[in-house]
C-alpha cells in the first residue's frame, strides 16, 4: 500500500482516478468538478490531490483539497479500508498540508477526522451532515398561486440578501459576503441558472449552480421565513426540476441538510430520493 501526491502532475490524478468516481457520480460530483479541474490545468500552490493505492496498482482511496475549502475524499465502491485512511492521515500531516476539514460519506469523514486529529493534535467537530439526493422524474404536485422566472436587475434589491441569509443558515462564513452575494448575482443574470417563484412579490429561490457528467446540481433553494410552509419552494424546485430534464439533463441532484427534516420532505415530495449520507468535519 502507498500513498501517491500528483503535485507535479495534477492532470494524472484525473486518469487515476475517474472511472472510480462516475461509478457514484451523484456523491462524487464535487470532486469531480475538481478533478476535471487539475485535468484542464487548475491549480494553486496550496492545492492538492492524493491517492492510496494497493500493491497491485489498484486505487482504494481518492482525496482532493483546494483551500480553504475542505478535502473531499471517496474509498472506492464505498468499500471502507482503515489502513488507507490512517496512511492518507499521516502522509498529509508529515507533508505538511493541512486542511480545514473533511467533506466526504459520512462513515469516511468519521474515519478520517479520528485519524487525522490524532496525527495531527487538533480537534475535530461536526459542523453538518447532509443527505445526498437525486431525482430522475418529477412528481405529480399541487402548484403554489404564482410561477416561476429567472431573475432580472431589478432583483437585486433583495436576492443578495436572501443569498446571505442562506448561507448563513447553513453556517458557510466563506460567501456570506454582500459584495460577494452581489457579484454572483450579476454574473448569472440571463444565463437560466437564477430562478425565483412570484406570487405577487418574490416568494422563494433556487440555482441551477452547475452540471456534473449528465446531470443538474440545484443549490442556493432558500425561502423568506414569512413564506415558509405555503408550498412556494416546493412549486419551484419542481418546475425548475422539469425544466432541467427537459434540457436534457439525465437527473437533478443536490445537498440537503439533514437536520432541517422540512426541507427534505419538500425534495422528497418532488421525486428526490436519498443517495447518501455526507458529513462535514472541522478540525480546530
């Protein structure tokens, strides 16, 4: 068994390491996105992908890290191996790499954060666990009063905010940033990505915020407090859902907090169905 950086060839960690991870290309699809990355040549000093591989050559374990966000890790088949996880564990820290957290399959986040943070001294804490889920056909529904409609400029006025009160619900300090909130905002404006319910006023959003391999990710889905629980969320992630489909998409996907069990029920009412459990890691 041996550990192997691609630090010189970050390309290489693609060729190693993505027929692996389409198998689960739903619970994969952040790494993925990071892996085709390094392929087209991305990369930063502080950046890094790993594997750990058994003595014939065979990958059991893949990890990637881009601060400051959290390394994303993926055991082969979901098949969990201690050993690799310890390897991994100690390669890191005596390279000197220290990454803000784990982001992975719940069991494999567990398993990592106890070994680095024996390693490497920090603490570790759960800062979210959240269901992986997809959907391939939407389901029949009762439609909310109003429709939906991609955002215009004079949206602006509130949608920075209501992306700030998302992240902040979901405790992501990183893009809770008004200038931030504001430039992603601009950037999506007429490119079908930035979707609102209207029933009179601006009721609920949701982001088609990327593609993996043959399918949609929605994120961003957040609702004003005063208009929760009137079926607005659930009217727009269908019919946004359908229109992704009828793009061409093969299935949507996203990440639900699985603390927050209304929300869940929402996408579940829709057609999503659980994929698996992720759990987010900080070490301290």
């Amino acid at each position: 068994m041996k550990t192997e950086f691609y630090t010189d060839n970050p390309a290489g960690f693609w060729n190693d390491t993505i027929d692996i991870l389409v198998e689960n290309e739903v619970q994969n699809s952040i790494m993925i996105k990071i892996a085709t990355g390094f392929k087209n040549g991305e990369n930063k000093d502080d950046w890094f992908c790993a594997t750990v591989k058994d003595d014939n050559g065979g990958v059991l374990l893949s990890a990637c890290c881009t601060p400051p966000y959290n390394i994303v890790m993926y055991e082969t088949k979901n098949k969990h191996d201690g050993e690799a996880i310890n390897m991994l564990a100690r390669e890191l820290f005596n390279a000197g790499y220290n990454p803000p957290g784990i982001l992975s399959e719940k069991v494999t986040a567990e398993m990592f954060a106890e070994s680095y943070a024996k390693v490497s001294g920090k603490n570790k804490k759960v800062h979210m666990t959240m269901n992986v889920m997809q959907l391939f056909e939407v389901l029949k529904i009762d439609y909310a009063p109003g429709f939906m409609r991609e955002i215009v400029d004079g949206d602006i006025y509130y949608i920075p905010y209501w992306e700030m009160s998302f992240y902040g619900e979901c405790n992501v300090e990183l893009w809770t940033k008004l200038s931030d909130t504001i430039e992603r905002f601009q950037n999506r404006l007429g490119k079908n990505k930035h979707y609102i319910w209207f029933d009179k006023t601006p009721v609920s959003q949701a982001v088609f915020v990327g593609e993996n391999l043959s399918g949609a990710k929605i994120s961003e889905v957040y609702t004003p407090p005063f208009y929760r629980n009137k079926g607005y969320c659930t009217s727009l992630m269908a019919q946004l859902s359908q229109n992704l489909l009828d793009r061409g998409y093969k299935y949507c996907c996203l990440f639900a907090d699985a603390d927050y069990p209304v929300s869940n029920k929402v996408y579940q009412k829709i057609g999503f169905r659980d994929v698996c459990l992720y759990q987010e890691m900080k070490f301290e």
